[in-house]
C-alpha cells in the first residue's frame, strides 16, 4: 500500500489583476487569508517586493505552505501550496487565491511527494495517513 | 518566443541519513549553504520542528526560494528550488543538498514556471531571459 507523506498542489495564475500583484501588503493578506482553513497558526509569514514591482512571499504554519511569486507585468502569479497534513484540503487555498487574484485562467497541478510504502512487512511502518 | 519567468526544481531526496534530516538546526545550516551561490543575501529564513520530528523550513533571497520539509522514520525529504533568475543554476543547490543530507536516490524535476510569449507583436514585452 502506497501514501503520500505530502500533497503539493503548483499553480500557474494567469490574467491575474495586475495591480492586485503588484501590490505586496495586499498580496501577503490573500495568501494568510487563503490559509485561515488551517487550524494551526501560522508560524512565519515573510513577504518582499520584486524587482519586477512583483511580490515574493511565503506563509508557513504547521500543516501547510504557501509561496508566491507575481509578474504585474505579466499578470502572472506562480503559487505552491504544499501540505504535510491528510485532514485539510489544499485547494481550498488555491480557490481563494484565484479569486482574490481575479485569475481569468489557470493551470493547476496536484503531486503527491513522497511516496511510501506502508503496512505489514515493511520498513516503513509510519505514515501520514 | 517563449521564454520561462522562473525555474522550479521539484525533488524527492530518498534514504536521507535520518539522523541529518531530524536535526533542524543542521537542515537550516544545510540549506542556507545550499543558497550561498546566490548574489543575493538572505532575506529570510526560518526553520521549525515537526510533529514527526523532521525540519520544516524555508530560505528566501531576491533570486532563490528553498523549502524543505523532512520525515526522518522515512529518511525522505522534499525539497523545492525556485528561481526567477535566468544568472543562477539551481541545479547547484540540489548537488549541495543531495550530498549534504546524504540522499542515496532521488528524483527531481525541473519545470518551466509562467511561460511566456514575447518578442514583437507580442502583448508581452517584459522578460527575465
């Protein structure tokens, strides 16, 4: 039998407003925000601008991660949204922020990371799920 | 045209030295050398224990973003390097860490985040590359 230790969704916001983006304290609340679901508080939250007037950013709890990188110039945002819990749902991280973001399209991708067999016989006998 | 606003390194370091990847303060040290390559001095960088007494961390500068998070019992960590520059070779930061934590396989994968059109005509002038 085969868990994830970790879901990790990546998502490419495209059409994004682009003033929306640009703006770092903005950007920095729409991604707390897209974490409020998580029960555990978040521990790091360190957010910067880009050379490119973009926002650069990552918000850490126990149980899930958010990093952003924005191109007004390009309407674009890349986000990754990386959980090691089985009790939350990720996506709902990725519904808020294309929302707040006004993302007219998008390309979204889930990964399972890590791999690990578990159950009888194996060595590995711990896990996640 | 199309040119990639950032590159992204997806890695799943397997049989770690469990006793390497359990040690937060270790991981830290480990992954802030992973970045020093980089022009740019550390913005942030925060670490923390697991509940499955693994690290859980992040080191941002302006031109790379390296996250971790680690299961010791698994001896796998999950690693992602991000850059939005074009001057710096992330594939520096795998080599260091997989020989670091003493990863015995892996896989890793590099993807091409926000891919742009540009070049006349185009509604995209600005690029990184």
């Amino acid at each position: 039998m085969v868990h994830a230790l970790a879901k990790h969704i990546i998502v490419e916001f495209y059409n994004c407003n682009p003033q929306i983006i640009g703006d770092v304290v903005l950007i920095q609340q729409h991604v707390e925000g897209a974490i409020t679901f998580s029960t555990s508080s978040i521990e790091e939250s360190f957010f910067q601008p880009t050379p490119e007037n973009g926002a650069n950013g990552t918000v850490i709890t126990a149980d899930i991660r958010v990093s952003i990188h924005t191109w007004p110039s390009h309407s674009y945002a890349a986000v990754d949204i990386f959980t090691p819990s089985n009790t939350i749902d990720p996506w709902l991280a990725y519904d808020y922020l294309k929302e707040r973001l006004e993302a007219q399209y998008d390309s979204a991708t889930e990964l399972r990371r890590g791999q690990i067999k578990v159950g009888q016989g194996s060595p590995f006998q711990r896990s996640f799920l």
